[in-house]
C-alpha cells in the first residue's frame, strides 16, 4: 500500500474512533499530499468540525491540515440574509460599538458604521456559500472572540473563518479564554451563566455545573466551542432531573 493510502486509512481510522463525528450520517472526503491533510464536508455541530480537526492535527505524519469542514446550518438561508443578520448582531453589540463595521456586497466593500470618534478597528463582513468571514483589526482577543461568537449564533451560518487582527499583538491567556467564555454564555438568552463554571487550561475548556435541561447544557457546550482558539471543551454540566 503507498504510504499516502495508508495515512488516509489511519486518518479514517481516527475520525471513525471521535464518537461526536457520525461518519455514517455525515461522511466527509480526505486528501494527503507533501504532510497536508485536507478534510472536506459538512458535519452535524461545531463539537464535531473541531474533534474531526483535532483528530487529524494529532497524527503524527500530518504537519497541517486544511480545513474545508463546515456545520450543518440551523436554517437554511441565502448569504444576504446571513450578512445581515451578522452586520445587526455586530451593530448592536456595546462592546463593540467603539468598532467601524463595514460589508461586503456582491464584490464591492461599504461601511455600515463610519469609525467612531477615537475608534479602536474595523470589521469587515464577507459572507459566501454560507461561510462568514471576518476580517480587519480589533484592540483585544475579547471583541475578536466576541465577533465570532456572534457571527457563529446567526442560525444561517455553516462556519466562521475569524481573521481579525489585534492591535496592539497579544496571545489569549488561559484566563482571557475563560473570560471569553463567561461572556458567550452571559449573552445567550437560552443559558443561565449563574448555573455554570468555567475553567481553562492549555486552551481546554472545562464546564462544570447543574442546569436544568439537556438542550440547556449542549448549547452551553457550543458557546464554548465558539470562543476562538478554543481546542477542546470537557463538559461536565450535571442535569437536574
């Protein structure tokens, strides 16, 4: 067997084994060549595109991998309303109400907000088949990680490509990971935040508590794993019964 077809299996060997990635219900296509791994489809959740990436990372002959996996949408929307829905979210975001936020329209590029008096960066909107992109420049991890949340909530949306610059340069600490977090989970109408602790160590997040419903601790899993820079989330969210 050359040695590519047997990296191949090892590498469907190891999504088979994540048991958040249902290859049967959504099978995905895999390409290796010169130490890339290229993974492509659509998957159920945000847990499994990220399980299925981390999965990949940590075999041992794969020195990178393109991501091409995007979540099943929520609803099914044209991009237009995807773009606006994103715009409107970032609009009516206070921490972010010091940001330019400008779009992108059938090619041509406008602002939706001109930059505030002592404005602190730009975002801009790009929305394709689905995909939010997110670019320009933005003064903390917090309102880049906070951008991309709610790009990632618009019900529309199949992935979030967050390139948002920082200015000034700063990595997120474990702490800032958490902080992040806390927010997602304090602005989302459907999570009671005051039910839930957050902790983080080497960018794994850790969830524990006592929530009253299923659905309420799930999707207290899938704001964490919205945070950017997030690698992995362990929840241990008890549910009353």
């Amino acid at each position: 067997m050359p040695e590519s077809a047997a990296i191949l299996d090892r590498a469907r060997s190891a999504l088979r084994s994540e048991p958040r990635l249902d290859m049967s219900r959504t099978p995905v296509a895999l390409a290796f060549a010169d130490g890339v791994m290229t993974i492509e489809g659509e998957v159920e959740t945000i847990a499994a595109k990220k399980l299925a990436l981390e999965r990949l990372t940590a075999l041992p002959t794969v020195e990178r991998v393109v991501d091409r996996l995007h979540v099943k949408p929520a609803q099914a929307m044209a991009d237009g309303q995807i773009r606006d829905l994103v715009r409107d979210a970032l609009l009516d975001e206070a921490a972010l109400s010091d940001v330019a936020i400008r779009e992108v329209v059938k090619g041509h590029e406008r602002t939706v907000r001109e930059p505030p008096v002592g404005a602190n960066g730009s975002i801009t909107v790009r929305i394709e088949d689905g995909i939010v992109t997110l670019d320009g420049e933005v003064r903390s991890y917090a309102q880049k990680s906070l951008a991309g949340v709610l790009a990632w909530w618009v019900p529309g949306s199949r992935d979030v490509v967050n390139g948002l610059g920082i200015d000034p340069p700063e990595e997120a600490t474990d702490g800032e990971v958490t902080e992040a977090v806390r927010v997602a989970l304090e602005k989302d109408p459907f999570v009671n935040p005051s039910q839930i602790r957050v902790s983080t160590a080497g960018r794994v997040v850790t969830l524990t508590g006592l929530v009253p419903t299923d659905a309420e601790r799930e999707m207290a899993e899938f704001d964490a794993w919205y945070v950017f820079g997030v690698d992995r989330v362990i929840n241990q969210i008890a549910v009353r019964r």
